[in-house]
C-alpha cells in the first residue's frame, strides 16, 4: 500500500460501492413502493395511520419499545409467529410505508405487535393498555411518568384510570394519562397489517419446485 | 507477586523498534525501495481455502438469491411472472360482483334481491335475469325507462345506467362480475357473464338514452 | 513539572513529541470515564432484564433509554475514543514523526466528548433517533462527523508524512478506520435522519450501518492495535504475512455487504439475508489469515500478552459464532433473543475491549515516560474483565439459545419465558457488576499513574521488574 492516494481512494470506492449495492439498490427495488389498490374492496392498502397513531410511534420510538418489542412477523413455518396469533402472514415492505419510523426491532424480550390491534379474540382495551403502562407487571415495566397523579377537583376526570391495589393513588387523587399516554396507545391499537399483498401469500414448496422445473 | 505483573510492558523488547517491524514486514511483501515490487503469490493451502470459502458462497448465493427481486420474501421462491399480479389480483368475480351489487344495486333492489313494489322489480325469480344476456346487459349499461313486467307483474321506475361513461362509471368487468353474480345467486346460472361483451355492446350502442322493454324485446 | 531523580529510561514516546501528550492522555483519560460511566447504565439495564420495576420510575432510566445510553457511552466513548486516539499514536509512531496536527486532534477530542456528553443528556431526555449504534440525537450527529475528521486528520498526516516508504499492516487497518467512520457516519445519518428513506429501507440503511462500525470502524481500530503489539511484543514478523494485504481488502470491500444479517426472516427481500452469508462465507478468509497472522500472541504472557491473546482469540469466535448465526436455520433460533446481545458483547468486550486495554497499557507509559502506578491493579482490572466477559456471554448466550427454543413452542407465554431464562440474566448482572468494577480499578490506575506523587513508586517498580515475554 505504499501509493498514498491510491489507498485512500480504494478504501472510499470499497466502501461506497458496498452502500450502493445494499442500501441504494434496496432504495431502488422498494423505495418507489405504492399502496396496493384492492379493485374489489375498492380500497387501497396500507391505510395511512391516524395522526394520533403517528404521534404515538414517535413516543414508542423515544422511549426504547424496540428494545424489547419486534414488528416484524415471520413467516408460516419460520417460527411460530402465526401459531401466536401475531400475525397470519408474514410482514412484507409494503406495510411500512406510510410509518415515520418504523420500529421494526430486534428483540423479543416481549411479543411481537405488528398487528397488536388484531389480536385475537379481542385487543385489550384501551383502559387495560393504560393501567399495563402505568403500573407494569412482573415482566412490563411500568412506565408512571406518562401519566399524571392529580387531587381530585370536583368530579373525577372521565379519562382517570381505575386502578387498584398497591397501584391505585390515594384517596382523593387520581391517575390521569398525559397525551404521550394517549397517543402511544393509540399507535398500539392502531397496528394492523392485515391485507394479503401478493408477495405476502405464503410459499407452496411444491408448486415452486414444479414451476421451476418449467 | 509474579513476574508476570511489569507497570510498563513496552520497555526493554529487543528488537522491536518500529522501524525494524517495519522493514521486517516490507521485506516479507516483496517490496524494496530500489525494487519493482509484485506481491508473493498466497501460499497454496490458503488459496485452497479461499477457492472454498468462494464456491461455497457462490454456490449458496445461487440457490437462495431469490432472483434478487424485490417481490421475492422466501429464499425458495420463485420471482412471480409478468401480469400474475394482476391476474392474482384479479378477484373471483362473484366476490367482485357481490360487492359492488351490495355497494351499487342494493339500495333499490334490496340485498336479497326481493325488490321493492311498485317501482323496483326483484331480481330473484326474475325471467330476465335468466333470460337473455344481451337484453340484461343493456339494461345496465344504458339503464331503463319506461314499465316493466316481472312475474306477471309491472314494475314503473327507473333504472339509472351503471356502465361506463355513467354516474356510477363501472368498468365492463365490474358490470360483468355484477351479472355474474346476480345470475347465479337468483338464477341458478354459472356460466359467467364475459366483460368482453359488455365491452363489445357498449363499442357497439356507444352513450345513448336508456332503453326501453320495446326495444329490448327485439333483441334475441 | 516534577523533575525525577532517576532517569526515564529512553522510550519511543518521545518520538510523538511533549505537545501530543497533553491531547492524548486526555482523550485516553476520558475514554476511561465513558468505560465506567457506560459499565453503570449497562449494570441498570442488566437489572431491568430481571427485574423491570428497577428505576422504573425515572424517565430518565427506562429500559430502551438506559440500553441506548450504554451502547452509545461504549461505543462511542469509550471503544471509539480510546481506539481512535491508539491508533493515532500507532500511526505517528511508526510513521517516525512527531505528531502533526496535535491541535486538530486536541479540538476533535473535545468535541468528540462533548458530543457524546451532549448527545448522552439527549437520549435520556427522548430525543433519542432508535437506530441502533445510531442513537445520538439529531442535534450531535453532525458535531460527530467532524470530530472524528478532525482526529482522523491527525493520524492521516502521520502516516501520510511517514519516513519509510513501505507500510505494515497497522497502518493499512488504522487509517482505514479513521477515514472510513466519518464517511460512513454521513451515509447512515443523510439516508436516516436528513432525508429518511421510505419504510422498511431505513431498517436496512441501519443495518448496514451497524455492519459498518462493527467491519469498518471498530475491527479496523483494533486489529490495528493488534497487529502493533504483536509484532513488537513478539519481536518478530508476523508469519504468513502475505496473506495480509487480501485479508484486510476483503474486510473493507465485502465487510459491510452483511448488513442482511439483522433482517433475516424479516420485512425485506429474500437476497438481503442471502448476501450475508455469501459476504461472511468470503470474510471468512479474512478470519483465518487474522488468525494466522496473529497466533504468536497466543504464546505472550504477561498482563498485555494475555489481554491481547483474550482479544485476539474472541475476535475469532465472534467472526465463526456470527457467521454461523447468518444462517435461516440458526438465526430461527437465535434471532430476537439475548443471544444476539451475546454476540455483540462478545465483539465489543471481549474482542475490541480487551484488544483496546492491552494497547493502554502499552502504550500510556511511553507517553508518559513512566510506567504505571500500580501492576496489582493492572492484573486485577484484567482478571476482572476476562470473568466478567466470559460470564457475561456464556450468560447471555445460554440465555439466547434456552429463550429461542422455547419461543418456537407457540404455548409457552412470555411469562413462563421470562421466569426460565431470570437465572442466567441474574449471572449477567453479577458479570456487569463485576465488569464495572473492574473497570473502575483501570480509571484508578490511570488517575494515579498521572498522578506525579505516585511518579516514585512507580518508576522503581518498572525498573526491578523484567521485560514483558
């Protein structure tokens, strides 16, 4: 490597042409990705989040869910992600689209919420949500500075979450959800990927195999 | 304590200034100052090894590249051929045609197809829906005007037109799947009314006023 | 200054020159403090791990708050400022010059430091960007750009104005590491946080981002670091070193082709995943001509021979443990799971860490023309990060591979999960504590070694005891 320059030169080219080829030529494969238009519902899919749901996944993005949550579901027979009811099929590119910041993640500590406001047979409430972020669990931290502890002026607030226990404020005060509170459960409940594009259908082994030999 | 422990583990290594690891290692890559300088060819063993790690990359590369298409998510698969999406997406016409009887037809001719007397005619039962193609497509691509008798009984409304170039604007496949469905729901029929047809009528009448049962019935 | 009454014996520091100590000493200094300062939030997440109410209720120090604050102090920090400031030291030593451009590399240090302060400060107050290794704020990222150029810049001129025509093999490592991160810094911050890409694209743009400080930056730094000492520590040339010159041109060119590794199974076409294993079957070759390359170190003894032998051998384990985890099959049951953080630990620990540590102890005595205060903390700070490493991994890695397998049984909940795996997490913890405590005997010695007062005892112990091998 005595030539200077050259070396230079070839470590920028290196390292340049390893970006083009994976971040750029995804760029080019996905980045033109379009809504897919159902001509029998008369719909297109993915639907743009609520401006709520919006907000809310910049507060799941601030706060570090990724750490512990994945939205990516895998597909049939990699993984049991179907068999939990994560997700019937597996998450493609398509569903991302219109997200800011899509938090795909990369660790399980917990479940994966791709398609959290399907789960069957009923997502939990909004009410079971806000007392889960409030107060946690043995296995959720509790995250209690997204709400407000307040005396009770007059009536108590519609919003006042209804706890109990070792959790319920004393008497007199209430536990009010602050607007981070609000939108993070609504992203959370607004998850839901559930049109089949068709480059989501699953694979059929032996159709392929056949068709490849063609 | 032992040996082992010295506070300043540099010192006193002999030979090891860092010009002579310098020119130790230049010497080892062939290149003198005065010299051309070519690199030494790799030792035979570790060319082996890079020739195997290669293929096997190549090899696996090959078989699970997925055609490097962007639609391709299973390493198996194979990239889908040019129209499949269409065609996949192309829906079964009786889940077409229910849908767009229920957000179009509906309304007046109610969801079980039982009309609403004395101006919307029921579909089931109805010999003009097992009747003639011709004469049903008319009817909903120029819409009718004027009395019609169903079962023996007349029916006095009007029935808007629903082809293209209508308020409803739908497409000749929609009309199709829409008969198609109506047909077999009410007639028992399964053979699928074509949007080829629909197509080639509406080619053939272009826009023109709705038509009328005495109008209909000349044709076959 | 403190004139001693006994001579330093003639060291190769002076080559760099009185000016470039002041600089160096304090980023090495500062690196130190990020070492310790990330050990605490990683003994809090550690914690949390097992025990989620830990300082749940600080905002501060919720969980994803307090892994990204110990990624980052690491990484950043402690790996990128002590690697960083090594290398310009290795490059200005052998380039035979004094170190120009001190100035350049004492601002960039700073900024560098007060960027990462600033940025740390961001992160625990929610501006965090959830981007892997990419959490600095917004506001930081570009202040980092132009530190690390500014550092660079340093160590760029000193091999540039080298004396000797030739180069070695720490050279081609080092000034790749400091040109290739500001370059790949602007890549990853203009495709995600100036104009964000569309979707799941940013999920590959920081993936390929972590490949690149992982094969770009931080192997770069340390094998640097590591084909110095070994060559001086051994005294002799590094055998089949023809080989070198391809084994570092296949990191940089197929390095960071293995961004698909992260994404196996995931929201992206198949051909991603698939280029890492082809990209690591080829990086493979690099592995083993390192391996080769470096096998003398695995004879050294002494506290730099066994910290550099410790590095060394997990950088190797890392690369056959991440290779094999590139794989459908295996990353079925590894992905998602603590077992990733082991492979990560197992990089930056014990391959970067250990390989950084022998280099400080290498070479802050010829900076500072004397040897440091204390061998007992020496030995005591490297015993302790060798058992905290090793426990930490085979911890987190049992953990991994029990928490997989049962996550493919789909009746299992996460509770049950979480209760089968609390016995290795609770060792993790004990591994974290023991790693920070370590760590803070390295701060101590390096306190103390400045310190002039110990200047005495210092000396005449170097001088009594022999030579390192």
């Amino acid at each position: 490597m005595k030539n200077g320059p050259l070396f230079l030169f070839g470590l920028l080219v290196s390292a340049v042409i390893a970006w083009s080829a994976i971040v750029l030529g995804a760029h080019g494969q996905l980045g033109g990705l379009t809504p897919w238009f159902d001509d029998g519902e008369g719909k297109s899919h993915p639907a743009r989040p609520t401006g709520l749901a919006a907000r809310g996944q910049l507060v799941y993005a601030d706060l570090g869910c990724a750490a512990g949550h994945t939205q990516q579901v895998r597909r049939p027979g990699f993984g049991s992600d179907q068999e939990r009811g994560w997700g019937d099929r597996q998450s493609v590119a398509r569903d991302y689209i219109f997200q800011e910041r899509p938090q795909i993640g990369s660790s399980r500590i917990g479940p994966d919420l791709a398609n959290f406001g399907a789960r069957k047979p009923q997502p939990p409430s909004a009410e079971t949500l806000l007392a889960l972020l409030h107060s946690g669990s043995d296995r959720h931290p509790a995250f209690p500075f997204l709400f407000e502890t307040r005396k009770i002026e007059g009536e108590s607030s519609a919003r006042a979450l209804k706890l109990s226990g070792k959790a319920a404020p004393s008497v007199g005060y209430e536990v009010v959800p602050s607007e981070r509170a609000v939108t993070l459960v609504a992203y959370l409940l607004n998850l839901n990927s559930p049109y089949v594009y068709p480059e989501a259908k699953p694979l059929v082994r032996a159709v392929a195999k056949e068709e490849g030999k063609k | 304590m032992s040996s082992n422990m010295d506070s300043n583990p540099g010192r006193g290594v002999a030979g090891a200034s860092d010009d002579s690891l310098q020119a130790e290692h230049e010497k080892l890559l062939g290149k003198q100052p005065d010299e051309k300088g070519h690199y030494r060819l790799l030792p035979l063993n570790l060319l082996f090894l890079l020739s195997a790690f290669i293929m096997f990359s190549g090899t696996y590369l090959g078989r699970f590249s997925g055609y490097f298409h962007p639609k391709v998510y299973n390493e198996y698969g194979l990239p889908p051929k040019p129209g499949a999406d269409s065609a996949a997406a192309a829906v079964d016409p009786i889940a077409l045609g229910k849908n767009v009887y229920a957000q179009v037809c509906a309304a007046c001719h109610q969801p079980n197809g039982a009309g609403l007397p004395p101006a919307f005619p029921p579909l089931a039962g109805s010999e003009w829906v097992s009747g003639s193609e011709d004469r049903l497509i008319r009817i909903l691509l120029h819409g009718l005007q004027g009395p019609i008798k169903v079962n023996g009984v007349d029916y006095v409304g009007v029935m808007p037109a629903v082809g293209p170039g209508s308020g409803y604007n739908l497409n000749p496949e929609k009309v199709a799947a829409a008969l198609t469905y109506i047909r077999k729901e009410w007639a028992g029929i399964d053979t699928p009314v074509s949007a080829a047809k629909v197509a080639e009528i509406r080619g053939k009448d272009g826009t023109r006023q709705p038509v009328t049962v005495a109008e209909l019935e000349k044709l076959p | 200054m403190i004139t001693s009454t006994i001579q330093p014996p003639p060291s190769d520091g002076d080559m760099v020159g009185l000016h470039a100590r002041g600089p160096l000493l304090t980023a090495f200094g500062l690196a130190i403090g990020w070492l310790v300062a990330s050990g605490v939030f990683s003994l809090i997440a550690a914690i949390q791990l097992h025990s989620a109410a830990f300082l749940a209720d600080c905002e501060y120090l919720t969980h994803g708050r307090v892994r990204a604050l110990a990624e980052t102090s690491f990484v950043y920090g402690w790996a990128g400022g002590a690697g960083i400031s090594a290398v310009v030291l290795i490059l200005s030593r052998l380039g035979g010059n004094p170190l120009r451009a001190a100035n350049w590399f004492g601002a960039g240090s700073v900024f560098w430091n007060l960027g990462i302060a600033a940025g740390l400060v961001g992160i625990a107050t929610g501006d965090m960007t959830s981007f892997s290794l990419l959490q600095l704020p917004r506001y930081v990222q570009p202040l980092m750009v132009f530190a690390s150029a500014a550092m660079g810049i340093a160590g760029l001129l000193a091999w540039s104005g080298r004396r000797r025509d030739g180069t070695f093999a720490s050279p081609w490592y080092g000034v790749a590491g400091l040109v290739l991160l500001p370059w790949a810094l602007t890549a990853a911050q203009v495709s995600l946080l100036w104009f964000p890409m569309r979707g799941v694209l940013q999920a590959v743009a920081a993936a390929w981002y972590t490949e690149a400080v992982i094969f770009l930056w931080l192997t770069p730094l340390s094998l640097a670091c590591a084909c110095y000492l070994a060559a001086k520590l051994v005294g002799r040339a590094l055998p089949s070193y023809e080989a070198a010159p391809l084994a570092f041109w296949m990191l940089i060119v197929v390095g960071t082709w293995s961004a698909g590794r992260h994404l196996v199974g995931g929201p992206v076409p198949a051909w991603i995943p698939t280029m890492a294993v082809f990209s690591f079957s080829m990086l493979l070759y690099h592995f083993a001509v390192v391996g080769l390359n470096l096998r003398p170190v695995f004879g050294l003894s002494g506290s730099v021979g066994s910290a550099l032998k410790f590095g060394v051998g997990s950088y190797l384990l890392y690369g056959a443990v991440a290779f094999l985890a590139c794989f459908r099959g295996i990353a079925l049951r590894t992905q998602f799971t603590h077992f990733a953080s082991a492979t990560e630990q197992l990089f930056l620990y014990g391959s970067v860490s250990m390989i950084l540590f022998a280099a400080l102890y290498f070479l802050v005595p010829q900076l500072l023309g004397r040897g440091w205060s204390s061998p007992a903390l020496m030995s005591g700070h490297l015993a302790g990060a060798t058992i905290g490493v090793v426990l930490s991994v085979v911890a987190l890695g049992w953990a991994g591979i029990s928490q997989g397998a049962v996550m493919l049984e789909p009746k299992t909940g996460f509770g049950e999960i979480a209760s089968g795996v609390r016995p290795y997490l609770l060792v993790n913890t004990g591994a974290q504590l023991v790693l920070l405590a370590s760590n803070l005997l390295l701060a101590v010695n390096f306190l103390r070694s400045l310190c002039s007062c110990c200047q005495g005892s210092g000396v005449s112990t170097a001088l009594s005891e022999g030579s390192a091998s």
